[in-house]
C-alpha cells in the first residue's frame, strides 16, 4: 500500500524536528491499517501519532487523529480501543482549543 510506505519513509525523520509530518505519516499509517481491519498494527501506529503529536497544536494534525479515532469506532467496545480513543479525545481537544 503507498499509504504504508509514506509512511515507512516517516521513520528515517527525527520526530523532534519533524514531528507534524512524522506524526501525521503515523496517523494515516494507524487508519491504513485500521481500514485493512489490522487492529494491533494500527493501535501500535495510532500511540506513535499521539505521541509526536501530543505538543504540536494544529487543525490539521487533530483531523488525522480523528480519522483515527473513527477508524477504531468498529472496535470500541475493547478496552485498548476505549483508551486509545479517549488518548486522542484529550490530545485533539488540546490542540484545537489552543488554535482557536
């Protein structure tokens, strides 16, 4: 899939200096893989993209952790899923109240 191997690509970036697109490459890796019904590789790619993305504050980076958030909506009911979701809940609603 292109969408994975952007993504792959994402990884030779060092996220301290890179950490919109390297992030950003995470979260479409997370919903690729979600979309692929790949629950465990997107969770593992949708924590990384929180994780670089906790501190960047844009509406773009929290509209691809929504898609996330809304990749993961078929498995919502696993605890995992549940944490995860409520990670980026938090994460988003940080970012878009400091833009705002």
């Amino acid at each position: 899939m292109q969408s994975l191997a952007w993504a792959e690509r994402a990884a030779a970036l060092p996220s301290d200096r890179f950490a919109r697109a390297t992030g950003i490459r995470h979260a479409v890796a997370a919903t690729t893989h979600l979309q692929a019904r790949d629950l465990d590789h997107g969770l593992v790619a949708g924590h990384q993209a929180v994780a670089v993305l906790a501190d960047v504050t844009s509406i773009r980076t929290a509209s691809y952790l929504g898609d996330v958030a809304n990749a993961l909506t078929p498995w919502q009911r696993e605890p995992e899923v549940r944490n995860l979701i409520g990670i980026i809940s938090r994460t988003t609603a940080t970012s878009t109240a400091a833009t705002a």
